[in-house]
C-alpha cells in the first residue's frame, strides 16, 4: 500500500479536505486504485533552506510495491533486502 507522508509548518483550513484530494493526486500519479493509498498529514514547526518560510517534506513509501517488483524481477525474498 502506498503511503504518503506529508509534513509542513502551513496551517491548512480544511485538512480533511486537503487530504482527500493530495490521495486522488497520488493516485492518479502512482498509478493505483485510491482504495489503496494511504495518507497522513501533519502541520508542524519546520526550517528549510535555514528559513521559517512556508515549506514542507513528503515522503512516499512504495515499499511492498517495490519489494514485490524485487521478488518478480530479481527472485529476491523481502527478507533478504533493505529499504
């Protein structure tokens, strides 16, 4: 399953609302069904490029998408790598 992780010090109005649509984003973008994207976000603190400047850190982890493909391409077990 998909996950995005989306951090940023801008304060959203409707985070919910927000949420709903950045998972049909990821989905259209990942390619997969929304059913099997998950989505969290979170509104903190945060410096980037040494500013307190609006900014955020998104994380997107594929990691059974990518250890299947690994297993189908190179019959490597999930056991035997590292993400």
């Amino acid at each position: 399953m998909p996950t995005l992780d989306l951090k940023t010090n801008v304060s959203l109005p409707d985070v919910n609302k927000y949420m709903l649509e950045l998972s049909k984003t990821a989905a259209e973008t990942l390619g997969k069904p929304e059913k099997y994207i998950n989505i969290t976000v979170s509104s903190q603190p945060m410096t980037f490029q040494g500013t307190l400047d609006p900014a955020f850190q998104c994380t997107v982890s594929l990691n059974k998408t990518l250890f299947e493909h690994f297993e189908r391409t190179l019959g490597v077990k999930d056991d035997r790598g590292y993400m």
